[in-house]
C-alpha cells in the first residue's frame, strides 16, 4: 500500500470528483461515477446516477463546509478495480463542526464504481 499526500498523484477521477466537490458542481461530479455505481454514506446506500445525483444535491443544500486532504493511499486490485482510500479533513455548519472521513474508492476503467464514506478511525 503505498501512502501520499499529494493530490497530484491520485488518479485522475478521483481529483476530478474532489475538484468538483470543492465547487459544489453536481453534474460534474455525476460525471465521475459509472453507470452503476453505489455511494455509501452515513450509513445509507445509493445505487446508480440518479441516487447519487440526488445524495449530492442533498450535501450540498444541506450543509457548508471546505475540505482539505490529509492523506490517500492505494490498496489492492481485483477485476480490473483500484481502491483508494483517501481522508479529507472537512470543516463546516454540520453537526461537530469538524470531522476527518475516509472516502474509499473504487476505480473501474477510469470511472469510480463505488464510494464509501466513514468517520476516519485515528
């Protein structure tokens, strides 16, 4: 597993989903994921473009907030997939004020196939 903290060596998917969440730009972060895709966050599932286009609307109505990354690593490989494990301190009206989360990415041929989204363990 190989640990960074530079956004420049991510895959180039994940620093587009990043860039666009900086913008609140929803269409553009749809863009990121493939067809099928799930997203898992606070515990809710979402499945397809259309979920996720609404979980991000959601985010992005509900809350403000600014994020900066702390760190990623990458991890294994299986059926063609990356996985990415990239924290992101964010900051902002929600409940706590500041949270670090590990979004976990899974990369199939350059788009993100599955994100889950957790409270950063230490």
């Amino acid at each position: 597993m190989t640990t960074n903290a530079s956004p420049s060596t991510l895959p180039a998917v994940i620093s587009a989903y990043l860039a666009a969440s900086e913008r609140r730009d929803v269409d553009a972060i749809v863009a990121c994921f493939s067809d099928d895709a799930t997203v898992l966050d606070e515990g809710t599932q979402r499945r397809g473009l259309a979920e996720i286009r609404r979980w991000r609307e959601d985010v992005d109505t509900t809350f403000e907030y600014t994020s900066k990354l702390m760190r990623w690593s990458a991890g294994g490989v299986t059926d063609r997939a990356q996985r990415y494990d990239v924290t992101l301190h964010l900051q902002g009206n929600f409940p706590g004020g500041g949270v670090d989360l590990v979004n976990s990415f899974t990369v199939r041929d350059g788009h993100i196939a599955d994100l889950r989204i957790v409270p950063a363990t230490s």
